[in-house]
C-alpha cells in the first residue's frame, strides 16, 4: 500500500494539536524529513522540543538532532514557537 504523507500529515496534526506527545513526536519527524509538508527544521524542533516537554524520550533524541543541523536564532525561534504554543493550549 502507497504511503500518503499528506494524510498522515492531517492526522498527526489533529493528534499533536491534542496534546498527544507520541504525534507531536511523529509530526516533528515528518518536517525534518519533508514527507506530507515542506522540509522545515523550525518547525521539527519545535514539535520535537513539545513531545519532550511531554515526557516523550525520543522526541529527545529528534531534538538533539535536528538542533545540529540549525543556527542559534533558528533554535531560538523554535524555542519562542513552542512556549506560544504551550501558552495557547494550557491543558495540554
């Protein structure tokens, strides 16, 4: 069976917007990666750095990862992402 990023994109998000750290985690991995959205490593840390904030110990790793391959103010912009994202969604 065909994989389509596009959907799983779609899902992930619904998930991840839930506060389901195991998705975030997932959608992190698909904007390192490029599959189903644009290849965005700001974007990839900040759901890997809020799956790790959730207690996802991979997402950890993904972090780490993508943070290699960044410069310091795009860190920091992922950084200020993720702490308006927390802000947004409070009981997540």
């Amino acid at each position: 069976m065909p994989q389509d990023y596009a959907e799983a994109v779609k899902w992930y998000r619904l998930a991840a917007e839930a506060g389901l750290n195991a998705a975030q985690n997932n959608i992190g991995q698909m904007y390192y990666a490029g599959h189903g959205v644009p290849q965005d490593n700001v974007l990839a840390h900040m759901w890997f750095n809020l799956a790790a904030v959730g207690g996802n110990p991979i997402a950890l790793k993904g972090r780490d990862e993508v943070a290699a391959n960044m410069a310091p103010d795009q860190i920091a912009e992922a950084q200020k992402m993720a702490r308006e994202w927390l802000a947004a969604h409070p009981d997540k």
